[in-house]
C-alpha cells in the first residue's frame, strides 16, 4: 500500500511540475501524463521493502539476492505441490508427499541460514521440482477416473518415485553442509598447524574433567 501511495504523491509532482514547464496546453498535458507515469513508477519502485533472508536483508548476505530468487522459487514450487497433495486420496501416496515436501523444506531451511548453498537448492528445484509436480497432477488424473486397475498401478509407482526423491532431497542436504564441514576440517588443520610453528604439541589427547577440590583433598 505504501508503494502505490509513494507512487502517486510522486507522479502528481512531477505532473504538476511538467504542465508547468511546459507552459500548459496540450503540450503540457502531454508530459504531465509521461512525467506522472515515469513519477509512479520509480516513486513505487524505489520504496519498495528489500527482501528479506531470515531476520537479514539479502543485499547484506553473500550471494543473498540469489538465494533469496531461489527460495521464492522453490516455495512457490512448493506451494504447487502441496495444492496437488491435497488432492490425493490415497493415505500413503499422500504421506509420501507430504515427507518429499517437508525435506525440500529442510533444504530451503539450510539455504536460509547460508546463502552460499543457493545453488544446491536452485539445482534441486530445476531438475526435480518440475518433474514432482508432473508426477502428481498425472497421478491426481488417474486416482479420479474411477479406472482401479490403473490407479493401483500408478499408486506402485508414485509412492517408489516419491520416496526416490525424498532421497534425493536429504541427499543434496547433506551435499550442501559437507561444503561447510570441508570448511571446518580446512581451519582445524591451519589451526593445528599454527600451534606447531609455535612450539605446542598438538597431538590429540582425550579431554580430562577438572577435578574438584575434594577430590584433590582426599588423594593427597
């Protein structure tokens, strides 16, 4: 609402300051009218809200404006395919589903916390989410035509491709997070080997409790 507002306000400005400068008449009318659309346009588009990732604005993350198209896209993927899994009728094949939905939103989830993985998830809505959504809309056809040999058929075969691509999706989380696991494994060693040029041994030792005063007490 605050967009349209800003939008008029600031092509009546601009109108107004064009029929001016023109000296009115047809003319001015004629740029009042370009300068009042150019006016909305920019005066709506430049108090537009930024899009947000979590609590962050994505212009402040990295890659974040990519990551923030993506996971628009894949909700809206989403979205689609959950209209269709509302439609399914048998209990299983809508359960299986409702799982591919909820571990593509697992992944949606890890993008949103690091930015970085928004090509895992775009990679995963290109091929797969198309592909999903085919796959019920077909299978929502059958259930319905009343045809039961069929349906019993094509309920085999979506709940096998379904729980694939539930598969799929914890696989590509796991892609994702073992890029940061790398990560961590690449600072351990600097670390490590930090400490060795300055003369600490770092050969690995099981953590020991502390021991508590009393116990000191009663050994010595």
């Amino acid at each position: 609402m605050l967009q349209i507002v800003c939008g008029v306000i600031a092509g009546l400005i601009l109108a107004a300051l064009g029929f001016g400068i023109a000296g009115g008449g047809i003319l001015g009318l004629v740029v009042a009218l370009l300068l009042a659309a150019l006016g909305y346009v920019a005066g709506s588009t430049l108090t537009e809200p930024e899009r947000r990732i979590g609590h962050m604005l994505a212009s402040a993350l990295p890659n974040g404006q990519k990551a923030a198209e993506t996971i628009d896209q894949t909700n809206a993927r989403l979205a689609s395919i959950a209209r269709l899994a509302a439609q399914v009728r048998d209990p299983q094949v809508k359960a299986e589903a409702n799982d591919f939905i909820a571990a593509t939103r697992s992944l949606v989830a890890y993008v949103t916390k690091d930015t970085s993985a928004y090509a895992t998830l775009r990679h995963y809505t290109t091929v797969y989410g198309e592909q999903t959504e085919q796959l019920l809309h077909a299978y929502v056809d059958v259930e319905s035509s009343g045809a039961r040999d069929q349906a019993a058929k094509a309920r085999v075969e979506t709940i096998e491709a379904l729980q694939v691509l539930e598969r799929t999706a914890a696989g590509e989380l796991s892609r994702a997070v073992s890029a940061k696991t790398l990560g961590i494994a690449a600072d351990s060693d600097a670390i490590q080997r930090l400490a060795r040029m300055d003369g600490y041994d770092v050969a690995s030792q099981p953590a020991q409790p502390a021991q508590s005063t009393s116990e000191q007490e009663r050994k010595q």
